[in-house]
C-alpha cells in the first residue's frame, strides 16, 4: 500500500492560522510582534526565501523590517545594524539570510544577535539552552519536522529514530530535541553521517528515517523497513531539461522507490520547506509574548 503524503503546505497553513489568531490577540493588548530581516547582497535563492518570509508576516498580522543591503556592506556597517536591531522594542525577532558575502564572518554577525531575540536560534547559548532541556526558542527547520510528525499522529515516545546527517543547522538540533524528556521527545536517537560504515544498518531497523544530508536519493527503499515513517529535508537543485527553468528539486530519499514501502512519506517539494518559515514566525510571536510580560522571566 503506497505511503500517505504528510502534507507540510496544509499544516505550515493550519498552524499560520493559529498564529494569526494569537497574533490578533496579541494586538488587542497592544503587542505587535515584529520581525526584523537583514539580507545582504543579491543570491536569487536568498531574495525568494526572505520575500517569502515577509509575505508570510504580512499574511498573519507581524510586522515585518526589511533590510536589504548591497554585497560590499561592510562588517562594521552590518553589525551596526544587528545593534540598532537589538535595541528596538518593534523587532522581537532578528533573522540575518544566509549565505553571507565571503568578506563577512559569519559566526561573528550571528553570534551579535542579542539572544532574547534569536528567533533562528542560530547563537550557542540558544543551542545550548535546547541541549540542557531549558526553554528557549528552537532551531526552525528541526522544530518543524517534529511538528509535522506529532500532528500526523506519529509516536515519538520510545521511537527508533535514525537521522542521516549531522550539520548544525538540522542534525545535531534534531538529535538534541527528539532525546528531550517531554512529549515532543523520548526517542531513541541515532545519527548517521558521510563517516557512517553502513547507513543503511541503522536506517533498516528505524520507526523513523529522516533525511539531512543533501545528497539527492541518498535514502532508498532497500534502506527502510516496511511501515517506517520517513521525513525528507533535504532540497538540492538537479538539472532538468525537461523543466522551463533547467531544474528540478530533489530530496534525499529516492520518493519513488520509499513511498511504496514507507506508510507517512514527505515530498520535496511541500513538505518540510514550507515548516521552516513556518516556525520562524512562531518564534517571533513567542518572543513577543516574552518582551510583553506574557511569561515569566524565568520560563525562558
């Protein structure tokens, strides 16, 4: 029987609806969480996401701060920014796109994110907040693939999870929150890498296969038991002539051959993509929700 489609365009939808109505809420007690992007120089894939991102803050009521600067900014310049960004009570959350212009350092740009307001959670105290089991905000594109999978019913307490890939950004965040003592965890982790002997030993025996390498139809249906859930992040651009644009996306499992033997798959493209933004905005809501007092200083 072939998978069912785990829907990421339905349910990045459903949950930008509930964040509207926070957002209205939030309005009425005279909050307006707000979003400041920084994006500097003029990569095509960067310009769509960061238009993307500002479409979807005005879809649900965030104010959005669009920074768009030319390739030579210099470092000084940007960081004066990020400052400026810091100390406005308008912008809750700071998001700079990546990839950055080679002439700018990249760890040290993030690194001046005043953390209240590191709503990528791309800083170390941020990760390492996630790490210890403390509230913080969550790394978005991991944060969203555990959402797709509670509210697609899957069991994540006592789950065989294998995750192939260890990058910052998706791996090691991923690892860190499925092993989490709390509802959205209790999973028995194991992550696969490049150095990985034999990937597909562990991804055979796994409730759960999710694929983060980059590497198109890495994951194939001889890698997977019968049944297993499996979530695709990657998305790498392949050649196509077929195609009016010369390409087409690919993820990392072979959808194909897994879906016939997967029972929950997701698509490249609509399934974890549309999460990513998704959970940005639920940061960015969060941290208003802090700045306004709505929590407890120590909740966070």
């Amino acid at each position: 029987m072939p998978a069912k489609i785990i829907d990421g365009k339905q349910i990045a939808t459903d949950i930008r609806s509930e964040l509207k109505a926070e957002v209205a809420k939030l309005k009425a007690k005279g909050i307006t969480p707000g979003l400041g992007v920084i994006l500097v120089g003029h990569d095509p894939p960067s310009i769509s996401y960061v238009t993307a991102k500002e479409k979807a803050c005005s879809e649900i009521g965030i104010y959005s701060s669009d920074n768009r600067l030319p390739d030579q900014t210099s470092e000084k310049d940007l960081l004066a920014l990020i400052n400026k960004m810091n100390k406005d009570p308008k912008i809750n959350g700071i998001l700079v796109q990546l990839p950055l212009p080679k002439h700018l350092d990249e760890q040290k740009i993030l690194f001046a994110i005043d953390t209240v307001k590191d709503v990528d959670a791309s800083h170390p105290l941020s990760m390492g907040k996630m790490v210890v089991g403390q509230k913080t905000f969550l790394s978005c594109t991991p944060h969203g693939v555990i959402q797709l999978l509670i509210r697609s019913g899957v069991k994540l307490d006592g789950a065989e999870v294998v995750i192939v890939g260890r990058s910052n950004l998706v791996g090691k965040s991923l690892a860190n929150m499925l092993m989490q003592k709390s509802p959205a965890g209790n999973a028995t982790v194991t992550v696969c890498h490049t150095r990985t002997k034999n990937i597909a030993a562990h991804t055979k025996r796994a409730d759960i296969v999710i694929a983060a390498i980059g590497k198109p139809n890495t994951i194939t249906a001889d890698m997977i038991k019968d049944g297993a859930v499996v979530i695709d992040v990657g998305i790498t651009r392949v050649e196509d002539s077929t195609k009016k644009n010369g390409f087409r996306l690919a993820g990392d499992v072979d959808f194909e051959g897994v879906s016939k033997k997967a029972s929950l798959i997701t698509p490249v493209p609509g399934g974890v993509g549309p999460m990513t933004i998704t959970m940005l905005l639920y940061n960015t809501v969060e941290s208003a929700k802090i700045a306004g007092g709505l929590y407890e200083k120590s909740s966070r």
